[in-house]
C-alpha cells in the first residue's frame, strides 16, 4: 500500500474543484489510451459537490464517458430515490448530465429491490456483481479512483469504529447493521476492496474532520479509526481544505 499524500486547499469548494479537474483529466487519458476507467463514487457535501464539478468540467470539454463504470464505496438501504441515497445524489450531481451507458453504472441495491428488504442478500448481489466485472479473476474490478469521504468519527464508507465491518477482510462488500448514523442499515465495500485500487482520494472539508484527518494520517488501528486503513495501492491522496487541516 501507499503512503498518503497531502494536497491542501483553502476551501470545500476549491478542494472539489481540483479533485474534479483532475478526475476529469485522468478520465479523458484513458479515454486517449483505450482502456476503461472504474471510479467508485462517494456521498457526503464535499463528495457531491467534487461530482458536481466533475459535471461542470464534463460540460465545458465535452469528456467522453463511454468507457468509464461508475460503482460506489457504500449505500445507504433505503428505497430507490430516496434523497439520502448516495446514488440518488450523484445522479443529480453528476450522472443525469453526462451520457453514460446504463450497464456502465453499477449502485448498490436498494430496499426496495429484488432483494426485497434483505440487505444481507443485497450485499451479496453487489459482491457478485463485483466479480462478474472483474472476470472472477479477482473479488472487484481493477478501481482507478477510489473516492472517500471521512466522518468526525474517522469512518469511512460505512466502516466505522467498533463495527464488524471494519474487520471484515475475507469478503468485498458487508453488509452493514446498527450504525451509528442513520439509516441503520447500510451495504459497504471493505477495507480489502477499499485497498484494491489504484489511488485512494479521502476528501475531507471543514474543522469537525481535522482529528479525522490527524487519525487518517496516523497510520493507526484501522479497527479505531477506519480512514488509517484506507490507502491505494499506487497513491494514497488525502484531499484536504484548511479547516480540515488544522490538527495536522
């Protein structure tokens, strides 16, 4: 795994502006290259706000989207189109301004899916719809980004402290019960999927991340602070504005 680098930035807003024109680029070389470009998506304000000016950058160079596959690190189990659903924000954010093929964006189930109200057997949907796209050579396709965001608590995706989840590391995604943010229930990738990718992004905004941030950077107990444990496999880039970096 890498170690993390520190981009800083003065705000929430310039932070997601650089995050986006940088995606936007890495997006557009793979395009030039001919190969397909996997990025899991995050919720939370600077997450969405980073999609939105992905969006905005998307619109003013014309990026071509035909080859990239949109996954997410986690999921609220609530209905589809709910509002406090990370898909049901990026597609606002993002996905209904760009044309993307349907088959390319892959959420995690909902409540309400064929899965019925089982999130146990909608996490093992995503799981195998994880292989199939990785050709059961591996549990999850090859990621190129992964984006995180960071809770006060240092929990990323729907890892957090004390949960079993966090120690999950024989299995790509978990289900998720009893946490500590509604809704209780929730799907996430694990730390060995998180892992997988190429580069890791935890974007972090505002003074209540700072000791999430200093706990991220800590290279500490990831069954305490979930965000030690999120490092690419290639770089690891801790996205930061200065509030978020006032512990470091």
């Amino acid at each position: 795994m890498s170690g993390p680098e520190i981009l800083r930035h003065a705000d929430g807003g310039e932070l997601a502006d650089a995050a986006a024109q940088r995606l936007a680029d890495m997006i557009a070389e793979a395009e030039r290259d001919g190969r397909a470009f996997h990025l899991v998506l995050t919720g939370g304000g600077v997450g969405i706000a980073t999609l939105r000016a992905l969006g905005d950058r998307a619109e003013a160079v014309c990026l071509g989207w035909t080859h990239v596959h949109l996954w997410w690190g986690d999921e609220r189990f609530l209905p589809e189109g709910h509002p406090e659903r990370n898909e049901t924000q990026a597609r606002e954010a993002l996905l209904d301004r760009v044309e993307l093929p349907v088959h390319h964006v892959h959420p995690m189930p909902a409540s309400d899916g064929m899965d019925g109200d089982h999130v146990e057997h909608a996490a093992t949907r995503y799981r195998r719809e994880l292989t199939a796209a990785a050709r059961g050579q591996a549990p999850v396709p090859r990621f190129d980004v992964c984006l995180l965001g960071v809770g006060p608590d240092a929990h990323v995706a729907s890892l957090f402290p004390g949960l079993p989840g966090v120690r999950e590391d024989e299995s790509a995604v978990t289900a998720v019960h009893g946490s500590p943010k509604p809704p209780p229930r929730r799907i996430s990738l694990t730390l060995p999927s998180i892992r997988s990718a190429r580069q890791v992004w935890v974007l972090a905004s505002g003074a209540g991340k700072a000791e999430a941030v200093r706990l991220g950077l800590a290279d500490g107990d990831p069954r305490e602070a979930p965000v030690a444990g999120a490092r690419g496999d290639q770089r690891t880039l801790f996205w930061v504005d200065e509030a978020a970096a006032s512990r470091l």
